[in-house]
C-alpha cells in the first residue's frame, strides 16, 4: 500500500493533468503503431522525407474520390 502511495505521490501533476484534459497516452500508443505499420509496409525509404510523406498520406486518412 505504502509503495502504491508514493507511486501516485511521484506521478501526481499527471494525475491532474488527467482529470483536466481526460486524454492518455492511448492516442501516442495509436500513433506510434500507424507509423511502425508505415514502415514495416515500405521496406524502407530512400529519404526521410519520404517516410514522413508516407505517414502523413497514410495516417491522414485521406479520400481521394479516385473512381475505381
């Protein structure tokens, strides 16, 4: 019980900051898996610009309204 106190006493302005904003770090988590599926998919780039074109295209989610 003691080590659970200090635990949250360390983390405390982040357990405030939780109850004020209500958002965890779920979303980085889904952001960082998008772009480890962006580069598993590529198989690596020449640039890094490339890469991160590659991320902003996939993770954009963009509609283009190509006809098919």
């Amino acid at each position: 019980m003691k080590e659970a106190a200090y635990t949250i006493k360390r983390h405390w302005d982040g357990v405030l900051q939780w109850f004020k904003s209500q958002i965890n770090n779920g979303i980085l988590e889904g952001i960082n898996s998008l772009i480890q599926a962006v580069k598993a998919k590529a198989r690596g780039y020449r640039t890094t610009k490339n890469l991160i074109a590659m991320i902003y295209l996939i993770g954009g989610k963009l509609n283009f309204g190509l006809p098919t």
